[in-house]
C-alpha cells in the first residue's frame, strides 16, 4: 500500500490525518510536480497507468534537482499553512498559547527566516505580536513561515482543542488538505529513499543491531527519513541523502536503546564510537567496560533483553551450581512473562526474543504483525510495554 500511515504517539512531529479517501496517485498528481519526478513515484509504486512512460528501476532515486522541487513544495505549503492559522481567530488562539511557552522548549526557533543574530527572546516578542494582533488577509513574508517542530506543535494543539464543528469549518478543512499534501511529499521521500535506508542500516552500531533486526531497523529507519522530509530544505546546503542521515541514525538509536531492559545512553554509544574511529585506547576502554557491565549478563543481574537473558542460562556449564542458577534465573523470567503480561503481549516477547515455545526461532516485528493482523506500530506498543513491565519487576526482584 502506498500511504506509509505512521503511527507513533510518542512523536509529536509526525503529522495526523485522518484516512483520505483520496487514491494516492491522485494525490501525487494533485501536487503538480514535475513529469518525471510524479513518473518515478507512480512507476516505483506500480501506479503509472501508461507503460510507455516507464522510466528504469534504477534511475527511480532523488537527483539533486527533485530534491529542490519538493523541499520548495514543502516550504510553500509550511507558509501556506502559517497563514491560515494567522488569519483564523480560533487557531491563532492555538499558535499564541504555544508561543506564549515557547520558552519550555530551549531556545527553540519560531519562524524559517530568523536572522541569526535575533536572539530567541526578540522572536517569541515578535511572534507574540504578530499572532495577537486581527491580521488582514494579507500574506506574510517568507521568512515568516513556521518552523517544522512549531506546525507540528499548532496542529496538535488544534486537533486537542478543536470541537465537532470547527473540524467542518472551511479554514479547518484547507488546513487538513495542506497536511496532507505535506504527509504526502514525505510518502514520496520514504518510497525514493528505500535504498539509502538500507544503506545507512548496514552501517550502524553492533550495539544496535543487539535490539533490532536489520528488516525492523529499515522500518525504523524510514521514520527518520519521514522527520527529515518535513524539514529538509536546500538552504542548508547538503543533500537530503546527507540530511536525513542523521535523522535515520538517531531514529534507530532511539527505538533501540528506549527498547533494552537494561538502558544504555545514547551517550556511551556516541562515545565508544568516536574512541573506536579515533583510536583513543584510554576512552575505548572506558566506554567497553562501560558498555560490557550494561549488556553482560551477571550473577546479579538481569540483562537487556529476554533473547540475550535466555541464551546466556542457556549456556551448559561445567560448574553444577552455574547450571542450578541458570535454570532458576530462567525460570523467573518465564515465571515474570506469565504472571505479569497479558496473553498476547507474553506470545510477542516470546517470538521476538526466541523464547519457548519459539527457541532458536526469533522472529521480526514485521512477521508478527502479520501473524496477529495488526500494524507494526502496534507490535512495537506493545513490545515496549511489555519490556518496561518486565525491567521494573526484574530490577525490582530481590537477591
């Protein structure tokens, strides 16, 4: 299906719509992007109705000119969406009181344009200013555009605050078709980055890939690439391959470790790589031990995940009395997944980590999905909630 519909409430600068009803290659047309970029989407898609349009698998990537057409699209419907809420009495209202607290979010920047030398009190001031006054229809500078992070913070707010009947309102309803076009150019930017997603996969951290399977960090992987196409503008002055990187890195570092039973900064990590690419044998020292005492399973202690807890019991000993503390250590993690979680959420951790009845068979978050009909999304929720349920009962467990 093409509408990649992300769903994770943790991150508030995903866009939400409600369904459209509105065939995605309509979608994709209603944008008016140049020929070959709409034919490399609908071809990549198997949506391009004329065959003789097709252009090659290959070449069905972002050159440097589609990237400058989409972040400009972007940039327009960011403006376009600005002044709608400017011009609107009631989601002005929304925009003043995000402002009014924009200091909660550290020196967080309001508007696209912001000179460099404003400071961020001079902006909130101006901006304060600006959404209090009665606007005419008039439109606003460029430069005036909201920030990313600042929409998506207004929409939220209007989608909370909003009753049945604002919803059927004429601004509300132009504001819903500007998101989604925008939701709609970064389903465009996740279909032509699969590639470097996979690319950028095969690169990351051991550490990581202790969390992940390579098919659920491609998936995770693409939420970043969804963040950094609502934020990506030429500007900056790299390409959106060198943009989003970062943002596919730090998706999956996140997912992976907020995922562990035991909790590894992305700190360390960040750390004991830079030592490893440097060569610093005081600091790649510091930051292995460091990260071996927080992944190793002990005698006292419960390790990060239920597949490396297994293993490690599982392990034949020599020593009579390691054998004995094995099965007993084994045997209250089962014991916890029992009592503690619900039918459900126990038979995901036991497939997820190889667990009985699935030993030796660990599965991903995407086959799982398929086996119970759900999204990811929900495989995810539920993983993560069941982890915390058995950190907080492990941790707590006496001797």
């Amino acid at each position: 299906m093409p509408d990649r519909q992300i769903k994770l409430p943790d991150l508030i600068d995903l866009l939400p719509t409600t369904p459209s009803l509105i065939p995605f290659a309509k979608r994709v047309k209603a944008l008016n992007l140049s020929t070959c970029l709409e034919n490399k989407v609908l071809e990549h898609e198997g949506l391009l109705p004329d065959l003789s349009q097709a252009i090659p698998k290959n070449s069905t990537q972002l050159t440097a000119a589609d990237e400058k057409e989409m972040a400009t699209e972007v940039l327009l419907l960011r403006h376009r969406f600005t002044e709608l809420v400017l011009h609107s009495r009631l989601f002005r209202q929304a925009a003043l009181t995000l402002v009014q607290n924009i200091y909660l979010f550290q020196n967080r920047k309001i508007f696209f344009g912001t000179s460099s030398i404003a400071s961020s009190e001079e902006e909130r001031q101006e901006a304060l200013i600006l959404f209090s006054s009665n606007p005419s229809n008039t439109t606003i500078p460029l430069a005036k555009t909201f920030q990313h992070l600042v929409l998506a913070r207004v929409w939220n707010r209007i989608l909370n605050n909003a009753k049945v009947t604002d919803l059927q309102t004429q601004h509300f309803l132009e504001l819903h078709a500007i998101v989604e076009k925008l939701n709609t150019i970064r389903n465009i930017y996740m279909i032509l980055t699969t590639r470097l997603i996979k690319t950028l996969v095969a690169r990351i951290n051991d550490i990581y890939k202790e969390s992940v399977t390579f098919e659920d960090a491609v998936q995770i992987g693409s939420f970043g690439v969804a963040r950094a196409a609502y934020r990506y503008h030429q500007s900056s002055g790299v390409r959106f391959s060198t943009f989003a990187a970062n943002w596919v890195f730090k998706e999956i570092q996140r997912q992976s470790l907020s995922g562990r039973l035991i909790r590894l900064s992305s700190n360390t990590v960040e750390q004991y790589t830079r030592a490893l690419k440097t060569e610093d044998t005081e600091k790649l020292y510091k930051y292995t031990t460091r990260i071996q005492n927080a992944t190793t399973a002990g005698e006292e202690t419960f390790n990060n995940n239920p597949s490396d807890l297994y293993s490690k019991f599982s392990q034949d000993s020599s020593s009579p009395v390691r054998k004995v503390e094995s099965s007993e250590l084994k045997t209250s993690l089962l014991d916890a997944i029992e009592q503690l979680l619900s039918e459900k959420s126990g038979d995901i951790i036991r497939r997820r980590y190889g667990l009985p009845p699935y030993q030796d068979k660990e599965q991903s978050v995407i086959s799982i999905s398929e086996v119970y009909g759900v999204t990811r999304g929900s495989i995810y929720q539920l993983e993560q909630s069941a982890l915390k349920t058995l950190n907080s009962h492990l941790q707590s467990a006496p001797g």
